[in-house]
C-alpha cells in the first residue's frame, strides 16, 4: 500500500520543488541513514526520481533493512578471469595440495609455494571485478550487505563492497611464520614474496592465507553474521570446504536462502532457489528478485 503525490511538473517552481525534494530527502536520508522514526502517523515521505512518495514506514524499514548476507566462492571470480579451484582445469587439477597449500608443503619446499603465490598475486594484479562483484555492491544501495568470501582476491572491495570477511586469507597480504594473525600489506609494486624477505622480528613471512589443515580465525565473527541474515545468498563455491560449507547450517530456519552456480551443487536441502546461472548473470536476476518482492 502506498500513497503517490506527484510533484507536477507544471506547478512545480525552484522553491517547490526543491523545498519538498530538500524536505524528503532530508528525511530519505535521515530514515535511512539515522533516524528510523520520523513519521507522519506512521507515513513517511520519499523522494525517488523527483517523486515524492508517501508510504508506510513499516514498508521501508522492512525493505531497506533487510539484511543480505552472500557467502562466495571461486566461481565469483571465474568471469574475472580467475581459475576455480575444481572446475576442469581448476588450480587444483594442475597443482597438488599438499606441496602448494599445507604448512607442510610450506615446510619442504617454502620457495615453490612462494612462487605458486606469487603467480597468482600477479594474475590478481592484470584482472577486473566483473558485473557480478559490481551487482553486489550495488545491492548496497537498498539492503544492509555483508559478504563472506573463500576468496583470496580483492575483487569484492574493487568493485566497491564496503563490508567483506576473508575466511581463507588475503592474496595482497603477507604476514610471519610467528604470527599468522598480523597481515602486512603486499605492495603491487613488489607482489612477490622469497625465502629470506623477513618482518621487523627477522621472522620468515608467508602469504596471509589459512591453508590446509590450519585453523580458520575467521568462522566464528562468520557465523555470527549468518546468523543475523535475513537473506542468504551463495555464489561461486562447490560447498566442498568446510567450516564454509556448514555456514548453511546456520541460517536461521525459514529465512530464503539462493544459490547461484551455473553447475549442480550438493547442498541436502530441498529449499533453495537455484539460479543456475554465471555470477555476473545470477546477481542481475537475484537482484531484480529482491528488488521486486
Ligand atoms: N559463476 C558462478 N559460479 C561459477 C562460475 C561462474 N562463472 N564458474 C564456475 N562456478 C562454480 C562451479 O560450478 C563451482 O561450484 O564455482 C564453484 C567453484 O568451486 P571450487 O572450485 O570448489 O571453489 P570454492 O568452492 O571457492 O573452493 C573453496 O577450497 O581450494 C580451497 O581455499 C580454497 O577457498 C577455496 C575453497
């Protein structure tokens, strides 16, 4: 239910017009920014398009609040450019895990992983977001968005998302051997990484990703943001790394969840609204779904 009161263009002056955009979007951006409470008997006034519309607030708070949790994977990344770990001709079909992503293999061989990091520091540096990260951080604009990423690119902040949580580590980051949990910043300049480049404790430094076998830091402040969504979305991951994977398991129960996969993924649920599509195709479609409810 909402009320229109058009700003008639021919009645419309300087004054006018400006007076009510100015009042509305004072109170757009007060609703929606600060204050959640200024009503006129529970109406409230905004101004889209030069239109001002009077609409229950109720209607607003429900739509603009509404939190929007995505949790990615390589395949986000996929139209970027960026391999997918498991796909044919994934990382993985060409790399073993145990030599490239373990302490173990870092252990034996620190220089060839190093150098597995290094190539792909430096790929990261030649791609673009693609219209998938891009549609996400548009959704900015009308949900409260946060998104929990496999990813070790940065492709998400790139294309503009202003909340992102790394599970699995930072590819521009570096951090010692003594202390995983202290990242430095990688310069793009100087995106490589050697046996012998050492912190300010003459420590050894590695690349600031949790491999193999290591704890994941980052899954408890994870599950606590999946817990608070209203929305749950998964983009771009074959589901097959845990703890990741079970972050499903902690949507709260009747909460819409969509998987967006141009592949068949496993998930034991028959609720979810598949959109077996690309990242960049999916995210349109997730967000013309969501902007039309
Ligand atoms: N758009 C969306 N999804 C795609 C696209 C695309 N263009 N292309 C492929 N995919 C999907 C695949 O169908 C697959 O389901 O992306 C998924 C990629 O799965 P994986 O390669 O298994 O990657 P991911 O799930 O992110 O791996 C999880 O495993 O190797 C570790 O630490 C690494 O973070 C990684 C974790």
């Amino acid at each position: 239910m909402s009320f229109q009161i058009g700003v008639d263009k021919n009645q419309t002056d300087e004054n006018d017009g400006r007076n009510v955009s100015l009042l509305g979007t004072l109170l757009f951006k007060t609703v929606f920014r600060i204050e959640k409470n200024i009503n006129f008997a529970s109406l409230s006034i905004i101004i889209i398009d030069n239109t001002a519309i009077m609409i229950p607030q109720s209607h607003i708070l429900n739509y603009l609040t509404a939190k929007i949790v995505i949790l990615s994977g390589a395949g986000m990344s996929a139209e970027s450019g960026i391999s997918t770990f498991r796909d044919t001709n994934g990382l993985w079909n060409n790399y073993k895990i145990e030599e490239v992503a373990t302490p173990e293999g870092f252990a034996k061989n620190p220089q060839l992983v190093l150098d597995f990091y290094n190539q792909r520091r430096k790929e990261l540096l030649t791609v673009e977001p693609n219209p998938g990260h891009y549609g996400l951080a548009a959704l900015e604009k009308y949900f409260d968005v946060e998104i929990i990423t496999q990813n070790v690119d940065n492709l998400h902040e790139r294309a503009g998302s202003s909340r992102v949580l790394h599970l699995h580590g930072e590819l521009m980051k570096s951090c010692s051997v003594c202390n995983p949990n202290k990242p430095y910043d990688i310069s793009p300049a100087h995106p490589e990484l050697h046996v012998g480049d050492k912190d300010s404790h003459g420590d050894q430094l590695r690349p600031f990703i949790v491999w193999f076998g290591e704890a994941v830091p980052m899954i408890e402040p994870a599950i606590r943001i999946v817990e608070s969504a209203d929305i749950f979305v998964i983009i771009g991951t074959s589901l097959n790394v845990y703890p990741a994977a079970g972050l499903l398991n902690y949507v709260t129960k009747g909460q819409p969840v969509y998987l967006i996969d141009p592949n068949e993924v496993k998930t034991y649920r028959d609720d979810i609204h598949i959109i077996k599509a690309g990242a960049a195709e999916g995210v349109k479609q997730l967000t013309e779904l969501l902007r039309s409810q």
